[in-house]
C-alpha cells in the first residue's frame, strides 16, 4: 500500500476513528461467513476471524465526505452513515475487482476470493452493497432520498465503468477518449459521490452537485496519477514490478503511446510474458512518445477543473486547507 504525505495522516487517522463504529455496526448486521468475509476484507477481522480492533484501508473517499461535510457546515453525525455507505461499496468493488483480475493480495493479505472462494466473494461484495444502501437508508435526514438514489446511480456508473476496462483489456484499439471515460466511471463516479455527500447533507446541499463534479475530476486525476506511478515509480523503472504493465493492462500512459509508437504495438500483439528486459523497453517506448508529459498534464488539467468548481463557493477556511491538502496527498501518492 502507497503510504500517503504525512500531513494528511490526522485526516486519515480521523476518518478511521469516526468511521470504526459505524462500519463495525453494519458488518454486526450479517452473521456466518458473510460476517467474517466482509468484516475481513475491512480489516475488522483476521484471516481465523478474531476481532482487530481496527480498519484497513486508505479511507480517502470517506474522509473526502467528511471534509466537504466540514467546509460546507454540515454536521458530522448527519454525514457519517453517508461516509460509511462510500466506504462500504467501495470495498464492494475491490472484492469483485479482485475476482475479475485473479489477484490474490490485497493490502498484503490474502484477498477474500484467493481464501474463501469465488462464489463467496462475489456474495460478500454484495453483501457489502447492500449494507451500504442500509445504513445510509437508516438515517432520518430530508436529504437521505436523494443520497440513496445518487448511490444507486453511482453504482451503475461503477459497473459500466468496470465492464469498459474489462473490454478494453481484449479490444486492439482503444482511443484516449475511451481511456478516460472508463477513469470516469470506474474511479471518478465514487469520488464524486463521496464529495457530493458532503454538501448534500448540510446547508450547501443546493451545491450538491458542483461538488460532485469536484470529485469526480479529482477521481480521475487520481486515476491518471496511479497509471503514472505503475510504471515510473522508483521500482518500476526497473523493470521489476510495472505490474499493470506486465499484465498489459490499458493504462492511460500505454493507451496513449499504442497509438503513437508501432514498435509498442507489435510488442502488445505478442503472447509472450514481459520479462525485465521487455518491460524495460516498453518503458522506454511509452515515455519516447510523451505518453508520461501527456499523462502529467491531464492530470494537472483535471485538478484545475475539478478546483474550479468549488472556487468562490464560502467554504470553511481550515477544512479547505485540509481537502486541499488530501487532494495534493492521492496525486503524488498515485
């Protein structure tokens, strides 16, 4: 796990502090081996069951609500089921993306699928789904109704934005456009919702929606900024690691240098395994055609644009410090 800067770790250890009884309550709603899956995959609970005491987990999302909760003046207590439903499908996701993708670490442990099975862990990611829509139906709030339904939205926007990256994966030819509308839906959508919680359950919710743009720029620069790091981070340059690299996956970088560089395509065309010495070529191929200079400044692009939409809003001076420095910590962590 990318360990994030060290000024956003009071956010991040303040988030896990409100958030631990929340998502401990919802998980004590299931029971059996639904219980001990889910309450795995959070942390909540070892590989034999016994209680941690704690969450996994970067928690960015949730703490995106509860910072935009802050800066807006809504209260805490209001938005925290609303924070909990976003961790809770977002661990949804990981279980099912897990299975879809045969990875069998996740947060260095086992993931749920590689210990307990396929068809269990497609019914936990479920099972998480439906603990998301529970809590946050649990709270008495004007604007609960409308949560829901964006939940709900989002999840389908989550869906279709997996189903494109798991096309792309068999497609020859993917554009950039493409590229970037998968990074909508499959990361861009939950952050947007996390950040439109936020306001929606205050006196700014009329701004709901601005808010939600915020974040779902925010989701995308993220995304761009974690394909950069795939490849050009300390190891990856190497040639070792670059595991979405190795697996050919349609990185925003490798989308980008495919339809430049004819030499990378033939090399993708290949059923041959990247060994070091490949993968430290395809390195060089992706970065000779600006792929790197182009996925930087997308992603510099998107956080303006994402900015942008919040700016001249009267937002709480210190919580807009603090988002700004969350924002700042997700893309250079990648």
């Amino acid at each position: 796990m990318t360990v994030l800067s060290h000024p956003v770790q009071p956010i991040l250890a303040r988030t896990r502090q409100q958030l631990l009884p929340v998502l401990s309550a919802a998980i004590d709603r299931l029971d059996g081996p639904l219980r001990h899956m889910c309450g795995y995959q959070l942390g909540l609970l070892e590989l034999d069951g016994t209680p941690t005491g704690r969450l996994d987990g970067k928690l960015l999302r949730p703490a995106f609500t509860l910072l935009c909760a802050d800066a807006t003046g809504a209260r805490t207590a209001d938005v925290l089921p609303a924070a909990a439903a976003v961790e809770l499908l977002h661990n949804a996701c990981l279980v099912h993306d897990d299975v879809m993708d045969r990875d069998l670490l996740r947060r260095h442990r086992p993931t749920v699928w590689a210990h307990f099975g396929i068809g269990e862990a497609i019914l936990a990611g479920d099972a998480l789904i439906g603990l998301a829509f529970e809590v946050l139906a649990d709270r008495e709030h004007p604007a609960a109704r409308a949560a829901l339904s964006h939940l709900a939205v989002t999840l389908r926007q989550l869906g279709q934005g997996q189903e494109r990256d798991l096309r792309a994966s068999a497609e020859t030819e993917v554009s950039v456009a493409d590229c970037l509308a998968t990074f909508a839906g499959k990361t861009g959508s939950l952050f947007g919702c996390a950040c439109r919680f936020g306001a929606l359950f205050g006196p700014a919710g009329a701004e709901a929606e601005r808010f939600d743009r915020f974040g779902t720029d925010l989701g995308i620069a993220f995304q761009l900024a974690d394909d950069l790091l795939d490849i050009w981070s300390d190891t990856a340059v190497t040639g070792k690691p670059a595991s979405d690299l190795r697996a050919r996956r349609k990185s925003a970088p490798v989308v980008y240098a495919l339809a430049a560089s004819s030499e990378l395509r033939d090399i993708y065309a290949t059923d041959a395994e990247f060994d070091d010495a490949t993968t430290a070529r395809v390195i060089a191929l992706i970065e000779a055609t600006g792929a790197r200079a182009w996925t930087e400044g997308e992603a510099s692009a998107r956080t303006r644009a994402a900015w942008g939409e919040i700016d001249g809003l009267a937002l709480d001076p210190a919580a807009r410090g603090e988002l700004a420095q969350l924002a700042a910590a997700i893309l250079e962590a990648g």
